[in-house]
C-alpha cells in the first residue's frame, strides 16, 4: 500500500487530491449517491468499482461539473493539501476557489464543466467514446488544447497575424500532441480520421486527448470496456506510466477486475449510491459486503441461475 512517509496513513488520507465529502445526487425521487464520501489520493490511481446501476457514473458527472450535486462538497487540491481552515474559508465566502502560492483549494461542486477542466484541471473521458471522428487523429489532439491557444491569442486576432506568442504556443500545442501520439502507439495514424481507428486505439486516442490538457487528476469511465486482453495490459502499461511520468493522478471507474486488482492503490465500492467498503484492492477483494453485493457471484452460480431462468422461460413460454 502507497502509505505517506511522514504519517504512515494510506496515501489518500495523508494526501487527498481530491475529498468527496457527503455527496447526494436526487433524481426526483431516486436516490442515485447517497451520502457518499471518500479521498483520492495525491499520485494514486483509484478505483471506483460496483454493479450496474450503483451510481458510478454520476459520481464522475457530479466530480466533473457535468452535473450539480444535489448535496455535498468537491474539494480539489493544487499543491500542498489545504488545511482544515483554508477549506472552511473559500466554503464560507461563496467562492469556486482559493488559490494562493503554494497551493488552491477548488470546491468542484461550485464549477460548471468547462472549469472543472480549464481551471480545476480535472480530464475525464466517458463510457462511450466521444472523440471527433471526422476529424484527424491529431486534429482531435489539437482541439483539446484550444483552450491555451484561446488564451495564447488573448480572445484576439493574433492568430490570423501569426504573432509571436500565438506562434510559440501553437508550436507547443503540436509539440504536446506528437508526444501523446507517441506515447499511445498512433503517430502513423496522425493523419486518419479518428473514426477509422480501430476501437481500441479510439480508447487510447480518447486518454492522450484527455492528457493534452495536462490534467491533475484524469477520470477515465470504464477505460478498459471492449478491449481484448492484449489491449487491456497495454491499458494498465499506460496508466502507470501516465501516473509515473507525470506524476497525474487517476481515478476511473471499471468493470474488468483485471485492471482494478493489478493497478488501483485504492478501490471504493458502491452500491445503491452507497459506499460499502474503501481500501487497498486486496481489503476490498476479500471484503464480505463486496463479495455479496458484487465480487462474489461468481460464475457457476450466475450459470445455475441463467439455466434456472431459462427453465422457467420456456415453462411460461417468455423470454428469448
Ligand atoms: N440523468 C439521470 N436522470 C435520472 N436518473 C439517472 C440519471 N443518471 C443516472 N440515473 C440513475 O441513477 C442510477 C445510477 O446510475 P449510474 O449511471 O450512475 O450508475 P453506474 O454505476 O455508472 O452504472 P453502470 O455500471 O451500468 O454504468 C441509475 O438508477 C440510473 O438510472
């Protein structure tokens, strides 16, 4: 387990990057989070795993400005961690952010999703993939960085006029692009459309996109659905060497056990909206609460269950 030298604790309570704290998120009247609360550690790639339905996906919404919590505070942190006394200022003056020197206090709940990632700096990619397939595969690396070149041309006409600090910051944008293509295996595909690529490759073009943004913390929604097995270990290849070269940290939400168990430091679990259990992989594996709600149905049953099912189906005469 990543403990911090200093304090001995796990890395995601000596160190949060990000603190969920009593997050609810209500659809009319279905409780989707249900006062959750968890830490993601600075440096560390975290899991957020449970069954369809658990809510996943709407922590990353509400995490990713994408959706307003209902209830609860986001706090991000740039830097060192915030004291317990910098969190309740910026809470109390109605601010989306304290940022100071050495370090920013970001409340994420407060943020739109265009903050979120421009200023917060929180990537994220999504179950289904969203790339622009009409566009080349490096075009689609350049649009994510428009928001620097934006800056670089100060919402101006310097770009027509190629001036200098326009020039300079799209030449980094190239340079940043070509180093992610490198990076995921898809420089020879530069200039295909991203449509062409073949699933797996969209996913990695999906993750570099996300890192030209140069990301503090990278959400990535079930980064290994539909990858092969041979995919699925270039998948956890990456993501130690995103975490490892620079120095981003992960959280993602997946399915396949095979990347949760070999490259989360930290897994929590959901079910019904609710945590059930928070720790390394190996506590959460051998977790009594997650091997009911979840680990623990393991094939034969779910065999003996469908074939039970199917019984019944062709008894009533329903069901395919
Ligand atoms: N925009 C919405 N409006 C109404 N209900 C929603 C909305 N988004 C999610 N839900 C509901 O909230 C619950 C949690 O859904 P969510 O997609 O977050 O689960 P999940 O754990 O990501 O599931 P999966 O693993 O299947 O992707 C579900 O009951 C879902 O139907």
């Amino acid at each position: 387990m990543a403990t911090s030298p200093a304090t001995g604790l796990p890395r995601w309570e000596a160190d949060p990057i990000l603190s969920v704290e009593h997050l609810f998120m209500r659809f009319g009247g279905l409780i989707a989070v249900n006062d959750l609360s968890f830490k993601v550690g600075r440096g560390d790639i975290t899991a957020l795993i449970g069954p369809n339905g658990a809510g996943k996906t709407t922590v990353f919404n509400c995490i990713t400005g994408f959706y307003k919590p209902s209830e609860g505070r986001l706090i991000l942190a740039h830097g060192r961690a915030p004291t317990p006394d910098e969190i309740a200022e910026v809470t109390r003056i109605g601010e989306r952010a304290l940022v100071g020197r050495d370090a920013g206090v970001y409340l994420l709940e407060r943020m739109p999703d265009y903050r979120v990632s421009g200023e917060a700096k929180v990537a994220r990619t999504f179950q289904n993939i969203r790339l622009f397939t009409g566009m080349t595969v490096l075009e689609n690396l350049m649009v994510a960085q428009h928001n620097a070149l934006m800056a670089a041309s100060g919402y101006s006409l310097k770009g027509l006029f190629g001036l200098p600090g326009w020039t300079k910051a799209q030449k980094a944008a190239t340079e940043t692009a070509k180093y992610w293509l490198d990076k995921v295996g898809l420089t020879d595909r530069a200039d295909d459309p991203a449509g062409d690529l073949p699933y797996g490759a969209q996913r990695r073009l999906e993750i570099a996109r996300a890192m030209c943004s140069e990301p503090i913390l990278l959400c990535l929604d079930e980064p290994a659905a539909g990858l092969n097995p041979r995919e699925s270990l270039e998948l956890n290849t990456l993501l130690r060497a995103i975490r490892a070269e620079h120095g981003t940290s992960i959280l993602l939400i997946e399915h396949d056990m095979s990347v949760v168990m070999e490259i989360s430091d930290h897994v929590v679990v959901l079910d019904y909206g609710t945590k059930i259990s928070d720790g390394t992989p190996r506590a959460v594996k051998d977790d009594p609460r997650v091997i009911a709600a979840y680990l623990g149905v393991d094939e034969d049953a779910v065999e003996e269950v469908e074939a039970e099912l199917h019984i019944e189906h062709a008894a009533t005469g329903a069901g395919a």
